[in-house]
C-alpha cells in the first residue's frame, strides 16, 4: 500500500524522533485504519538505505495512522512515500 509521511508525533514542547504519522491512500476513516496496526512500514532514504518500522495505534478520526521506526528519522522524510506490507 502507497502512504505518506506527513509528520512526526509531536507535544507541545517534544517532538518524537523515531514516531510518525502516516496518512494511507484510500483510508479515510478510523475503523480501516485499525485493520492495518501491527503490519510493518519501510521508507526508503536517497542513499537507497530502508529504515522500517511498525503501525502501532490510529491517529485521529481520519484514517491516519502512528508508526515506530526502529531509529530516528531524518526531516527530509516528511512528505515523502512509504511503503506498507
């Protein structure tokens, strides 16, 4: 499945290196959103290096999802492609 990454989990004054919010195509409610928890996420640097991860929770009502990636997660990959298997 085609999704992006549209920011990291943030509070008012922390920002969550290796968590993401990640917006799915086609998903656009919080019960399709629950089938995909658990499933893993691979998103791929320029260097062609892949840094996964794995769809923990929902985030919000609209679909969107939060993922954990197993380290923390460059700027440049907000707004960028991930692939979900």
């Amino acid at each position: 499945m085609k999704a992006v990454i549209s920011n990291f989990r943030m509070s008012r004054h922390r920002t969550k290196g290796n968590h993401m919010v990640i917006e799915i195509e086609g998903v656009k409610s919080k019960e399709d959103a629950e089938k995909l928890v658990g499933k893993s996420v691979k998103w791929a640097s320029p260097a062609n290096k892949e840094i996964s991860g794995k769809i923990t929770s929902v985030h919000g009502n609209s679909g969107a999802v939060r993922a954990i990636f197993e380290k923390g997660m460059p700027g440049q990959s907000v707004g960028n492609n991930v692939k979900i298997e």
